[in-house]
C-alpha cells in the first residue's frame, strides 16, 4: 500500500521539506523522487520541485518511490561480546563483519559484501552484548541519534553489589558524567541482581559509570531495544534486515 499523510500544517510547505521532516527522506531524496513523478498531492503528479502542499492536502508516495527509499540497507544484530561497533583498533574486530550470508537470520533481499557502507548507529561496548543497529540510511541515523532525537534505548543489566532505593533513585535522576548532568533515566529493579535501564542518550560507557558511580559492577549488560524495534528473538551472532514497518516506526513516517 502506498505511503500516504495528509498535511496538517497551518501554512504550506515545500513538498520536499516536509517530507523531510516527517522523517521519510532527506530533501535531496524528495527533489529526486519529484522528478521521476513518484509524489502525488490530491491525485495530481508533483512536478515542481518547489511545489508546496497546503493545509488539508494529502500527500502520497507511489509504490516505486517506497521501494527507493527502502533499498538503503538498515539491518539489526544480535552483537555478541567481544566485537566493537564502530572502528577497530588493534586486533579488535568490528561487528559488521558478522554481516554475512551464514549469519543471516531469515531472509534478505541483498547480502552486504565486504566494501558495504552500514555503519553502527549508536555505541554497544565491545564488552556488552545485544541490540545494534548498522545502516546506509541518514534519515534512520538521524533519527536515532540525531542531536533533537529522544529516542529511548532500553538495557537489562546484571550487576554485583548491595541494590537499594536510595541507589536507584540516584541512577534515575542525580548523577553526572564528565561536569555534565545526565539526563533523567528510567530505572527499575527487574531481578535479583538485575536492573532495567532506559535512557534517552548515549554517552560513552554511560550505564557502566552510572552504575560505578553509585558502587554497583556490571557483569553483563545487554540493549534489548531501540525506540520502537526490538531484539525480540534474533539469536546472538545472527542479523536481519529491517521491514518496512521497522523503519516508518523509526522515522516516524508509518501512516
């Protein structure tokens, strides 16, 4: 089915720019589909890059224009101990190379080769395990880890040390890293010796000096969600690209 938004703006906007800022593609990425004819606005063909749409008018993406937008490659894995998501220093070895056809979980219209262009959006430590998200697509990665992104990213976190209210009050509001304050986090106690983490930012390390910080060891830490996606039951080491739902939920452009 055809992508399709009716415009609720109180001013007319460039098509492009609201296409842009409803997450569905970037304005260089409208302007091009403009020209092949994919857009129409109230059943009329979009011929004018500079068209506006006005209040009330709706908006519709052809089939073939769907397809484009979705033949830039996201795919999630199961990142398992070990491997760094972003450059490799060293021996290290970086978690796109787990991005292969023998680890591929279920199907996939293209298999990535070795010069491929995803790149991890958002940090999993090399020593934390689950949920990572590697893609080709900009309009994804910006809404995920964007400056204005509040995305929310949850963990499950295995800890060793005495867990009380007063500890969990503090990693939820209260702490600091680096002189700047942390924003406010959701966290519960799930298990004996397990909290549940979700935050809205990612500073490097961020849960492992959270949990530092009020005399708590992480022994295992694994991220079982990014906004609207889940790690569900994708086995470690395994991968699968994301479904077109996936990626509407993420950009904010399902409807």
């Amino acid at each position: 089915m055809s992508w399709t938004r009716t415009f609720d703006g109180d001013e007319p906007i460039r098509v492009n720019k609201w296409l842009a800022q409803s997450g569905v593609c970037s304005r260089r990425e409208a302007e091009a589909l403009i020209a092949q004819g994919l857009v129409m606005v109230d059943g009329q063909r979009v011929d004018d890059v500079g068209r506006k749409i006005e209040p009330g008018q709706t908006l519709v993406l052809t089939d073939r224009a769907e397809a484009q937008l979705g033949a830039k490659l996201t795919v999630l894995l199961n990142k398992p101990v070990g491997y760094v998501s972003g450059q490799p220093e060293g021996d290290q070895v970086p978690a796109v190379r787990l991005i292969r056809k023998p680890n591929l979980w279920g199907e996939a219209k293209t298999i990535p080769g070795g010069s491929n262009d995803l790149a991890p959006i958002g940090r999993l430590d090399m020593d934390s395990r689950g949920l990572l998200m590697l893609s080709e697509d900009g309009v994804i990665a910006k809404a995920v880890i964007g400056p204005e992104s509040e995305m929310e990213k949850e963990y499950l976190v295995t800890v060793e040390g005495r867990i009380d209210r007063q500890k969990i009050a503090r990693l939820r509001h209260g702490l600091e890293l680096d002189g700047r304050q942390l924003k406010p986090a959701k966290v519960s106690l799930d298990d004996t010796q397990v909290l549940r983490f979700i935050l809205q930012e990612g500073r490097n390390r961020q849960i492992r000096r959270m949990c530092d910080l009020v005399d708590l060891d992480v022994v295992d830490l694994i991220r079982i969600r990014i906004g609207p996606v889940a790690l569900g039951d994708l086995p470690e080491g395994k991968w699968r690209p994301i479904s077109a739902e996936e990626r509407g939920r993420l950009t904010g452009s399902s409807g």
